[in-house]
C-alpha cells in the first residue's frame, strides 16, 4: 500500500454552524495531512432520518503519509475534538467526517470500507467530489466516473450555497 496517497474527505453537518466547525475541522486535518482542493458548500435534505434541519456539505482533497486506517482514526479524534455525539443513526450532528476515497485503494475490512459505501447514493456526497475533481473514476467501477453515477440519482440536493471559502 502507498503513502503519500491524495485521499478525499467529505464533510456534513447540521447543528451550530457547519462553515464555523468545517473550518475548525480542517485545522485539526492540516495536522496531519496536507489539505488540498476544497468544494463548495451545499445545503442538502436529511439522508434516512428526515426529521432535523437540512445539512451542509463539502469535500476536501488531502494528501497523507498515513494509511488508511490510521487517517480513519485521525478523522475520527477530530470529529471528538469538535464534539461530535451520535444521538441517532443518520441523525443531527455537529460535524460528520467521512473517509471517501484513498487514492485508487479497495478495502473491505470491519473497520474501513473503501471506497466509502454511499458514495455512488448520495448526491450530497457526489457533487462536492466532482467539484474537487470532475473527472473522479470509484476504484470498484473502473473506466466510469462519479459523474455518470450521479446523472442516475433522484437529486435531494437543495441549493449549492453562493458563499466561496477557502482555506
């Protein structure tokens, strides 16, 4: 397995104040990886718990000397950092930090699966990757890209917010 892979990170969140907290998040990863290309913002529908406050989504390009398991464990002490409680199965949260994709790596283990299992569902998660990259090809999926998988979605997506930031 490489290092010094680019991997991909997407980011939600629905409670405070996502730009606030995606900004925060991205200062605890540039302390351990080198931050790349950031999306856009986009105010997205709940996925599978309906019943909160419609979400905010980006992605961001990284690239990592560490493997994949090591930067999912990273990720996820950030996402304690920022005080990220899971208080239901899809439901509200502070800050969501999703381990995307890790170079062209495929990995099924009980700890990490890559790439991540709903990328090719959730449009919440496809238009901030095509983004960052438009030409993006799912490792599983070989010569096709992330875009001929979004035009088969029924779009949830509700608006992509005006704002730019980078980092």
């Amino acid at each position: 397995m490489r290092l010094n892979a680019n991997a991909y990170i997407g980011l939600g969140a629905n409670l405070g104040k996502p730009k606030d907290t995606f900004e925060k998040a991205l200062d605890l990863i540039s302390q351990f990886a080198t931050i790349g290309k950031l999306s856009r913002l986009y105010h997205s529908a709940p996925f599978g718990f309906s019943e909160q406050p419609p979400f905010t989504n980006a992605a961001v390009s990284i690239s990592t000397a560490h493997s994949p398991n090591d930067l999912l464990i990273r990720l996820q002490d950030t996402e304690k950092k920022l005080g990220k409680k899971v208080i239901h199965k899809n439901g509200p949260r502070i800050i969501d930090l999703d381990l995307l994709l890790w170079g062209d790596q495929i990995i099924e283990t009980k700890e990490l699966i890559l790439p991540h299992p709903g990328i090719l569902k959730r449009d919440f998660v496809l238009l901030p990757l095509l983004d960052l990259n438009p030409d993006l090809i799912h490792p599983a999926w070989g010569a096709k890209t992330l875009k001929s998988a979004l035009s088969g979605l029924q779009t949830k997506f509700i608006e992509n917010l005006p704002e730019d930031w980078n980092y």
